[in-house]
C-alpha cells in the first residue's frame, strides 16, 4: 500500500492546489509542493493509502486518458514523492 506520511496537508486556493508540511514535517521538508488537478486527484487517493493498481483504475475512471499514459503518469508522481520523502 502507498500512503502519504502525516503532516503534509492539500490546500486548494483559488482554483490552485498547494501541498504544506505542517507540524513535525514542517523542520524536515522545507516549501511547498504545487499541483494541478490531477496531481491533486492522486494525492487525495494515496493520502487514504491506495495499491498503484487501484490508483490506476480510479484515474481512468475520472480522465479519459490512456492506460499506459495513465500509468507513467502515476509511477512518475510516486517517484517525485519518495524522492522527497513523502510517502511512507
């Protein structure tokens, strides 16, 4: 399962989405994360804990996107956020 860490908290300001550490996570992750709304869509998902496959369908449930496109897409973004030691 793939699950966001606690203290990290999805704003959406104006049509925009920003992710904020907050708390314990505010002295290790230093900024903010911005995100469209796909971004937003999928860490909404894995801030709950979701299987990469689960992820998968539920993004090709709400976008009409290709699977394979859908899935790169998705392994991209879980990449960026374990690089930046947001996920547990």
């Amino acid at each position: 399962m793939i699950k966001i860490k606690e203290g990290f908290m999805l704003r959406e300001v104006a049509g925009s989405y920003a992710v904020v550490p907050v708390g314990k996570a505010s002295l290790q992750f230093k900024g903010m994360i911005t995100l469209n709304e796909t971004g937003a869509f999928l860490w909404k998902n894995l801030a709950e804990g979701i299987e990469k496959e689960e992820l998968l369908k539920k993004m090709l449930a709400e976008y009409d996107v290709l699977e394979s496109e859908a899935s790169k897409h998705i392994n991209q973004f879980i990449e960026k956020l374990e690089k930046s030691g947001i996920l547990e």
